[in-house]
C-alpha cells in the first residue's frame, strides 16, 4: 500500500515494520516527530526521555533484553548521548539498536550547525543518510537488520529538509519477531579496562568487514548519465544535486559511514570532472580525499555554511541560471520570531529587564527574550548551562559588578540537565538566582510531556516531578513559587531573592503555555482618552499590542489572550476588559 510521508513518519514506519520493541529519545527539532508517530502505532512502546543520555541508555537496555530499540534525538542531542554511544560502540548490541541523529542545515531551530557523520566515524558506528521518506523507512528496517548482523547500533541521518519533506512510501505489515533470549556475558558487556581492552580489537574487525559489504550495499548508487560531470553527495544534497544539474552523473552515498573506496574509484575512473557537494561540513570531501582521491575545486566557492540549494550549486559551477526555477522571493517584510501573545514568560522578562540583570539563558521557546524589545538574555549556550554559567558568573564577577546575575531555564530542560547543575552549585558553596519558567510542557518542540508535568507520550499513568520538595531534597531552602500572570507577586520574589546575597535561591514562575493548554482570558481593549502615549505597553513585545500613527496604543482582538500583562503595567489604567463580556 502506499501513503504520503514525512521522513520522521517514514522512519517511525520503517522501526514499526522492522518489529521494534520501543522507542527512546527526547524532543528536538527535526526528530520530533518520529516518536509522535511511533507512539500511534499499535503493539509498540514509546517514551520521552529526561534527556539523549537517558534515551539511549534505555536503549541499550531494551537491546541488552534482546528486543530491538529505536532511539531519536537532533543532532546536539548526540553531544549528550555521546558518553554511552562511545562505549556502546565496544559492547556491541543484542537485539537491533538504531539511533536517529537529525540534523540542521542552515541551523532553522538550533544554536550550532554540527555534522553528526563526524560522530559516526569517531564512535566507529555505521551511518545511513537517507534522500526522500521511502529510502529513510527502507533504510529504518535495514538498519535493525544490519545491527544485528554486525553487532553494533546503526545511525540514520534525516537532515531537516528529508524529516519535514513528504513523499509517497510503500508501507507493509509488521515484521513479527521471537525476541532473543537474554544470556549473562560480562566480557561483552561489562566494560571495565580487562574486558574492554579485549572488545578493542572486535572494533576495527567490524569497521573492516562493514568497509567491504557497503561496496555492494544498493543504498550507494552510481549512475552515470553525462560523464564530462559528476556528483559525489547524499541525501537531500542529492535531491538538489538532480535539480540542478539533471544531466549529470551522481554517486549517491546512502552509506555516510564507511565510504566504500573501490565505488568511489570506479567512479573517477568513469567521470571526468568529480565534484562533491557537502552541508554543513566538508566530511565526504575531506574523507574522499584522505582516499586519495583528488576532487575537482569549485570556479566559485561553494557555500560552507546553509543548506544547499540547486541554485547554490550551479552558481558554484558558473553556469546561467533560469530565473524562474531558481530566483529567490524578494521584496518581503522582515518577521522576527516573538513571544506568543500572553506567553507566561513574558512578565518575568520585563522585570529582569528593569532589574538590569544578567541573564545567563537556556534552550527553548524562552530563549526569544534575546530580541528587541525585552532582550534580556545575555547568554544561550546548551541545554542547562543557565544555570552553571550563573554560577561561574558569580565565581568571577567584578567586585564592584552591581548588577543582579539569573539563571533562566524552563521546566522541561530543568528536568533535562539543569538539576546536576544545581546540585554542583549548592555542593560547592555557590550563592545566587536561579527562575525555573514552568509552562507545564515542552513548548518550543511541539508541546511534548516532561518530567516536571507527568505526561507521558503515550498517556500512561505516570508521576509528576515534584520541583518544591526535589530543590529543597537537594538542601537549598529559599525555593518560591509565583504565578506567572502576576508582576507584583514576580517582582518581590525577585526582590527578594536578590536580597539573599549569601544564599542560593530558586524562584519557580508557573503558568501553563497558551498555546499547549489553550488559555484565554477576557480580552483587553485600549482607552484612547486615558492613554498617554507612554509606549511601555510595547516594551513587552507582545504581538498583539500596536501604536496608532498618531502613537496612540492599540490591542488587536485578533490576537488578544485576555492575560492581563499589559493591564498590569499600563501606570494610568488605559487598558481594561471588554465591555460587555464577563
């Protein structure tokens, strides 16, 4: 049967054909999506992680009790997952074990544009590099197949154009599998130096016996057309590859990792000119040439940052372009991202912001408190650095520094990374401001459950991580909780926590995301005769308040969430309910 596809449906496909037990991860744009899908699907566990270490050790796990594991994350989060996947690479695996490491070209929703092939090579673990949603969910039931046969996990690489771009796949019924039994073997799975170093070897036989089968894997595919040019690429590289040039010869590398050296001479040997188009990193470039090999230099550069485009590529070449294929939309207005209209974040921001704090922030939808007009943070790293960065802040600062220092971090990356964070700073004596946000979810990857809200992605009976008595478990014991809606309540807690110079403090602003939970009040509306053309009500960058020509303020019911932040700050009672509702 066939049915249109994303690439992270595909793949959750291609996991649930391949008789996979369950899936691990955490959410991350451009993988969200796959455990979403995954977790649908009949006869299939699925869950969201604290974190990728987690995900993948779970994994490990489910692989160690035979079943076969799918483990999903972007690829940042293979930083966080890098310490088990190391050593993973040694214990090998029992039941099939496929890891997901999306990545970001052009960095559409992340703060780093790393290439996770540079991964597969340093943990010495396969890699397959998908070019439309039929090869991601063939390649998925593959995989399972090829980490069994060879003992090891396998990676799969969707860039963000292949996750999000739909195609139509043939799907079919589920693989059903006897799950292999469990057999005690320390000297595989108990990592210490007398057994590792006897694994060692193991290693590099596997990386010898998987440089030879990919020389004939069908996944790498020579075709050869017009042979005065040729392409050396994968996945969605491919795809625009083809566009650009139809006429060309390609050497398409399902495989990202091992590269398969006599293919890749059999295709100098055929085409004159070889060039290789690479995002995000010169890997197959640098790799091909470490072969050996000498590809054909670009008459104009080839952009190193991006994504690639067919239009990138042909300027690259200096051939004429058609304008209607190629040319870009101009003439649009700019749209910078904003805080949704009654986002709980927004009132802690304008504080801060009169504070003249420094602001040490964290990954997520929070992070738009960086941009005119709060802009308030001053740093955005990692997920959980807040908090250990307002820790070494305060380590350093000047002396006669006089500004208040704040670790801002949400509630989902809280859970995430930031508690070990915290732990460090109290266990070594650091004082200082921490505000955990808690908008109830995972808000800027689609709204997923955490451990700070108990829901689980397939809505299973859970437990909710209590924050009050888990930061006072820890020994801090200035921890306040204040509702988000509420600026006097969040400017005395700040206040105060400010005050507590010696002494660690943890302020907890809560207040569910709008958007996820559908919170709406009643709506605000402006009165022109009371308003002073002050302008503060714009300083919260709330899309839905605008200024007349003649600098008036207005409210856009359009948008209006009713949440009162612009009422509370409005010093001359300008802004009020809608008559007439309740």
């Amino acid at each position: 049967m066939k049915q249109l596809m994303s690439g992270n449906e595909a793949i959750a496909q291609g996991a649930w054909e391949a008789g996979c037990f369950g899936g691990f991860g955490y959410p991350g744009t451009p993988s969200s999506e796959i455990l979403e899908a995954l977790a649908v699907l009949p006869e299939v566990y699925a869950e969201w992680a604290p974190n990728e270490k987690v995900a993948l050790e779970s994994a490990i796990g489910a692989s160690l009790a035979g079943a076969r594991a799918l483990v999903t994350m972007k690829h940042v989060g293979v930083n966080v997952a890098a310490d088990p996947l190391m050593t993973l690479s040694y214990t090998g695996v029992t039941g099939g074990l496929v890891i997901v490491a999306a990545d970001d070209p052009g960095m559409h929703s992340s703060q780093n544009e790393q290439d996770s092939r540079n991964y597969a090579k340093f943990a010495r673990v396969p890699m397959l590099d998908p070019a439309d949603a039929q090869e991601a969910l063939d390649m998925t039931k593959f995989a399972f197949e090829l980490s069994e046969q060879f003992d090891t996990a396998v990676f799969i690489r969707p860039t963000m154009r292949i996750s999000h771009t739909e195609s139509v796949v043939e799907i079919h019924e589920r693989k059903v599998l006897e799950q292999k039994a469990y057999e005690k073997d320390a000297s595989k799975w108990v990592m210490m130096p007398a057994f590792a170093i006897k694994r060692r070897p193991l290693v590099d036989k596997r990386m010898d016996e998987l440089t030879q089968f990919v020389e004939t894997s069908p996944f790498n595919k020579l075709e050869l057309r017009d042979t005065k040019i040729g392409f050396i690429c994968s996945g969605a590289v491919f795809q625009h590859a083809r566009e650009a040039l139809p006429e060309a010869s390609s050497l398409k590398l399902g495989f990202s990792w091992p590269l398969p050296q006599r293919l890749i001479q059999e295709f100098f040997d055929a085409v004159e000119k070889v060039y290789v188009l690479d995002e995000a990193d010169q890997f197959f470039l640098h790799e091909i040439q470490a072969l050996g090999f000498k590809p054909e230099s670009f008459p104009y550069p080839l952009k190193s940052t991006g994504e690639l485009s067919p239009r990138a590529i042909r300027e690259a070449l200096g051939l004429h372009l058609d304008q209607t294929a190629f040319a870009p939309i101009g003439n649009l207005p700019a749209r910078p991202p904003a805080l949704c209209p009654a986002c709980p974040h927004r009132l802690v921001f304008f504080e801060l912001r009169r504070m003249r704090a420094v602001v040490t922030g964290d990954i997520g939808c929070y992070t738009l408190g960086a941009l005119p007009p709060l802009s308030v943070q001053d740093s955005v790293v990692c997920m959980g650095a807040s908090v250990s960065m307002a820790h070494g802040f305060e380590l350093a600062k000047p002396k006669d520094h006089n500004r208040p220092v704040f670790g801002l971090i949400g509630d989902s990356t809280f859970a995430h990374s930031g508690i070990v964070s915290l732990i460090n700073t109290y266990y070594n004596g650091g004082s200082g401001n921490i505000i955990i946000l808690d908008n109830r979810t995972t808000g800027m990857t689609g709204g997923q459950g955490n451990p700070v809200n108990g829901i689980t992605l397939q809505n299973r009976a859970s437990h909710e991580l209590k924050l009050i008595p888990l930061i006072k478990g820890i020994g801090i014991e200035h921890v306040v909780e204040v509702p988000s809606g509420d600026q006097k309540a969040i400017r005395n807690a700040l206040k105060e926590s400010v005050n507590r110079a010696d002494e660690l403090c943890v302020t907890i602003v809560k207040g569910p995301c709008v958007v996820e939970y559908k919170v709406k009040g009643v709506q605000r509306e402006v009165i022109q005769e009371l308003c002073t053309k002050c302008g503060i009500c714009s300083t919260l960058g709330c899309p839905a308040i605008g200024r007349s020509f003649d600098g008036y303020a207005f409210i856009d019911e359009t948008q209006c969430m009713g949440c009162t932040h612009c009422e509370q700050i409005c010093s001359f009672g300008a802004i009020k309910a809608v008559r007439g509702e309740l």
